[in-house]
C-alpha cells in the first residue's frame, strides 16, 4: 500500500476514534480484502453519520480540501501527494448502519494498520446504489458485483442481496449478474 493511501485511512481512523463513530472502508480499496483486486485513486468509507461534521473538520485540519459535501456524501482532495483522496458515504439508514454492525477489522498489506472493512453483501449493496446514483459509472461497479459474487456465491446471504437490488428496482439485474457469476465459476 502506497504511504498515501495509508495517511488517508490513518486519518480517518484516528478522527473515528476519537469521535467515538464508527467507520469501514468501502469501494474499489475494500475489494483486494475480500480477494478482488482492481486499481483505484482513493480511499472510500461508510461512516456513522453521527461523525460527519468531525471527520469533515480533521480532514480539513490535515490539509484536505472539501470537493463536495452533502448529508448523504463527501469527497475529499489532497492538493498534495502525500494523502490520498477520501470519500465518505454517511451511512443514515437502517441498511448502512446494519453494514457498519457487520464490518470485520483486516490489516492491511503492509500489516501497519487494521481497517475495518465493509462485507462483500454491504460493497454489492453500495455499488447497486452507485449504479442507480450514476449510471454512467455502470460497467466498473457491473464488473465488481460479478467479480464478487463469483468470489463469495456459496457464501452469501442472496436474501439480503436480493433486498438491495429490489430497493432500487433492479431484481432483474441481479439475477443477471448472479448467472455471469455462476458462468465464471464454471
């Protein structure tokens, strides 16, 4: 792991652990933790809305700068290369909340520092809401979910996952990408 990505999620989990909220990394960052590995430029989390405003002034505070900041989301600039860029998705409802309850610490590759880390249900679930949110990003999140499910099928609660899907009207997406993933498997 780069030294950046590595200051951005120290950050983060310090300002979680002093503000008493709860934090897991989500996204393209969180794949390799359950055994996909894809490139990406920044750190994503889910956070417990109750940290907002904190994690948003010690981001700040080091040196960020705010590109975009809503209840439901904030994206984060370094002008420099020595922190990576940090996404946050506040998690508000019953659904992230129960994604923050069952996120498991994992070290990470250099073994520094333990992240808590989203489930592959809860990653699925966020990248179906990023297909809805912004179809234009559709293939990465596609080829991730199919990546997943062909990873972990045996393993997964498809009831949860079929709950998610169903939130935003795409049970028909769902069982597609469930037969690409039973495709690949073999």
């Amino acid at each position: 792991m780069a030294n950046r990505f590595l200051a951005a999620i120290r950050l983060v989990l310090e300002s979680a652990r002093r503000g008493g909220y709860r934090v897991a990394m989500i996204g393209g960052f969180a794949l390799p933790f359950h055994g996909i590995l894809r490139a990406t430029g920044d750190v994503d989390f889910l956070v417990e809305a109750t940290g907002a405003d904190l994690l948003h002034a010690d981001l700040l505070a080091a040196g960020l700068q705010a590109l975009h900041r809503t209840p439901d989301v904030a994206n984060y600039r370094s002008p420099g290369l020595d922190v990576a860029a940090v996404d946050a998705v506040f998690a508000r409802r019953p659904a992230t909340r129960a994604m923050l309850d069952r996120a498991r610490e994992h070290p990470t590759a250099t073994g520094e520092v333990a992240v808590p880390v989203v489930d592959v249900e809860g990653i699925i679930g966020l990248k179906v809401q990023a297909i809805a949110n912004d179809p234009t990003r559709r293939r990465r999140d596609e080829d991730d979910i199919v990546a997943l499910l062909a990873r972990h099928l045996p393993d997964l609660n498809l009831a949860l996952l079929r709950e998610y899907f169903a939130l935003f009207d795409m049970v028909d997406e769902f069982d597609a990408f469930a037969a690409e993933a039973r495709a690949r498997r073999g």
